[in-house]
C-alpha cells in the first residue's frame, strides 16, 4: 500500500455501483462498532480518572504534580504507540477483513487492561511494577491503533443510503460514553469506598471491570459479517489487474491531501482528552475541588457530547460534513478561553462550560467518522483512517492532560491551560480550509472500491 494509494481517494470517483444492505446486519454492525468503540476507550479513560490514585503507587515522589505528570506520561506513551499499531492492523484489516481483526483487537486490549488490575504496586516490586505498568499500556497503545479504522469502516460501509454521517457518528458515541463509563465507575468507587480502600484495592476493581465488558463485545463480534463494499474488494482483487487498481492520475497531491485530513482531527482529539480525560486531574490540582466534583463535571462533558454526536453526524448527512466541522471548530477557538474563565469560579460556572464543552465535541465529533472514511477508499479504508486518527491523537489528544497542566504549572496562570485547545482548533481551522470544497458529496451514494 503507497502513500498516492491512500491519499487518492476523491480524485477520481469509481463509477457508482448498487450495494444491498440487509438492515438487521447494519444495525448489528453498528452495535458492534459502538461497543467496541466504547469498551476502548473505557480502558484508556479509567487509567485517567484513577491518575491520582494510581500515581503514588506506582510512582512515588516527594513532590504530588512530579507523580501525577509521570502516570500522564505512561498515559501518553499509549497515545504514541497508537500510530505503530495502526501500522500493523490497519492494513490487516483491510487485507483480511474488518471482523477477524476487530475480534483480535478487542481481546488484545481487554487482556491488557485487566492485567493492570493485578499489578503489584512500587512497594511490593519497586522499580518493576512501573515497567509492567508501561508494558501494559504499550500493549493498549498497540491494540488500539487499529480499533478506530476497523470500526469506523464497519459501520460506515454497513450504513443504509444517505445514513453514513448518522452511522459513522455511533463511532466516536462509543468513544464518548466509553469515556463517561470510566469516569462512572472511578465516581462510583470513590463515593463508595473509604480512600484508603480506593488506594488500597478499589483501583484494580476498575480495571478488571475490563474482561468481562471484552468479553461481550468478542460475543457480539462474532456474528458480524463482513460489509458489502469489503466484500466487492474481495471479489476485485481476483478479477481486477493491478496495473489498473493503481491507475496514476496527477491531480492529486498525497502528502498534502493526508496533511489537511490529518488537521481536521486535530481539534477533536484535543477538545475530547482536554475536557473529559484530563479535567478531573486539572480540577483537582489547579482549583482543589474535590475528586467526585471534578469527575462528575467531566461526566457531564461526555454525556453531552456522546449524545448530540449522533444528531450532529445526521445534520452532516443534509448539509455536508465540512460545514458542520467549520462551525464546531470555530467555536472552539472563540470559546476556549471563556470556558477556562468559567471553570475558575466554582463548580457552577465549571458546570456551565463544560456543559458547552460537550455540546463543542458533539459538534466536531458528530461529522468526523464519516468524514475520515470518505477520503479513502475501501481497500486501504481501514489503513487510513487508522493512521490519520492515530497519529493526530498521538500528538494532540494522549498529550492534552500533560499538556495543560504542565502549561498551567510552568506559567502559575491556570487560564494559560485554555491556548493549548484554542492553537489546536486553529489548526484543524486550517485544515478545513484547505479541504477541497468539492469534498466528496454525501449524497454520493457508493463508496469509492
């Protein structure tokens, strides 16, 4: 697979063919994208929420901001490693299908995440168990690379006529409430249980919730059937010469069409890891409130912004993608501030601008599964969607807890924290700019082979 093969997508539209789509298997396709979505990002949320829990145990330090900024850096190593991953199950999944490799995707994660549950803690196997911590997230990084692609090209390919923004936004649904389901069960346990208790065991109870949730959607996955446009590649591979699959055309540029698409995402990954992962350690170290305050504002965040997704990505179905990421990501760059602003007065005012928050994700959220999945085509789909989403999420989400509460430490001014999503907003603004105007019409209804 080249870069001109992935970066050609639009620019020179396959006739349109007429695909079948039995509506019982969409749907199954849709839940089984969605609650892997979910599960993935359950495990990657709940080592967030339990940061502060979590970081004197197995990062002790005399100083509490030098523990908590180690544990981010462990959560951000995952983010990196999402690209190599990426790498490696995206173009399987395009080669071998999006149901096989989402079955082995999920239980490779589900393990890993579990295994955290059981750790021993620095006190019990000193400087061990923060490499055991590490290997368990670069094996969550590694998986969930190429979740994202498998899925998102799951669900699209399976979405009935005129329905691939409504169908692709369950996607990053997923994602979302996967985030909220963290952040419930880190809540949860706090409220319930003494600290002592939470720091004791109560932790690993979060992490091992991670098996059986696998386990459901293993379950699920395994009555999915592939989608007719895979199907169709399959068939074309054995009838269609290569020479003529990579036909050159020279009016596309890979590199700088990669680029632009690569941008787009940028202000959700940051906005997304920003509002809902790494507020609840902000709030707490910037602002002293306490550990369920703080998480049940980032609760809200996601809710808010897992439900509107899905009205967000049919409005795109009527109007276009583009003009729905336009008008999120501008208000993105004008809001960031006051909505910092707000946070500092208390848990109303942090209540009030989260609640935009979310509404802001639900926005840039809503259009971009489907957006991501119409600029390539279905044969490297998988691939490309993959590394895009996972190289921007790399640099712009796993960094975005580190990132503003390192900012606001550095500069003693805790509304600093607000330029790291307004910088990240103006790139995707950027992006969007330099996207074609003639993007790929949703109307059209056959996905390019």
């Amino acid at each position: 697979m080249s870069l001109y093969d992935i970066g050609r997508a639009s620019a020179d539209p396959a006739p349109a063919t007429t695909q079948v789509i039995d509506l019982k298997a969409s749907r199954r396709a849709l839940v089984a994208g969605s609650l892997g979505n979910l599960v993935e990002w359950y495990e990657f949320a709940i080592y967030a929420y339990m940061a502060t829990i979590i970081a004197p145990l197995f990062f002790p330090s005399t100083s509490s901001a030098a523990s908590i900024l180690s544990t981010f850096l462990v959560f951000a190593l995952a983010f990196f490693l999402r690209p190599l991953g990426a790498a490696i199950f995206g173009p399987l999944t395009d080669r071998w299908g999006r149901r096989p490799v989402l079955l082995l995707i999920i239980t490779m994660m589900a393990l890993a995440t579990a295994a955290i549950g059981v750790l021993p803690t620095h006190a019990a196997a000193g400087a061990l168990a923060p490499m055991l911590l590490t290997l368990c997230r670069i094996a969550q990084g590694i998986s969930a690379g190429g979740e994202m692609g498998g899925a998102v090209s799951l669900m699209v390919e399976s979405a009935p006529s005129g329905k691939r923004g409504a169908y692709g936004a369950w996607s990053f649904t997923g994602t979302t409430l996967g985030y909220v389901l963290g952040g419930a069960v880190a809540t949860i346990l706090s409220l319930t249980l003494s600290p002592a208790a939470l720091a004791s065991w109560g932790w690993r109870v979060a992490f091992l919730l991670a098996l059986p949730m696998g386990l459901v959607v293993v379950y699920i996955r395994l009555k999915v059937d592939e989608t007719p446009h895979f199907k169709e590649v399959v068939a074309d591979r054995e009838t269609v010469p290569a020479a003529r699959a990579k036909a050159p055309s020279a009016a596309r540029r890979p590199l700088g069409y990669l680029l632009a698409t690569a941008a787009v995402v940028v202000v959700y990954n940051a906005i997304g890891n920003t509002f809902m992962v790494g507020m609840p350690t902000f709030l707490s170290k910037s602002y002293q409130m306490s550990f369920a305050q703080s998480s049940v504002l980032a609760l809200v965040t996601g809710l808010v912004g897992g439900l509107t997704m899905p009205f967000f990505g049919a409005l795109s179905d009527r109007v276009g993608r583009r003009p729905v990421l336009l008008a999120g990501t501008v208000s993105v760059v004008l809001l960031s501030y006051p909505m910092y602003m707000m946070i500092g007065l208390g848990f109303g005012g942090g209540l009030v601008a989260l609640f935009v928050a979310g509404i802001l994700i639900g926005v840039v959220g809503g259009p971009m599964p489907a957006f991501l999945s119409e600029r390539f085509r279905t044969r490297n789909r998988a691939a490309g969607v993959s590394l895009t989403y996972a190289l921007t999420v790399a640099i712009f989400g796993g960094t975005a807890p580190y990132a503003i509460t390192a900012i606001a430490d550095a500069t003693g001014d805790r509304l600093s924290a607000a330029y790291y999503t307004l910088g990240c907003g103006l790139i995707s603004l950027v992006g969007l700019l330099a996207v074609s105007r003639v993007h790929r019409s949703q109307h059209q209804e056959a996905l390019e082979d």
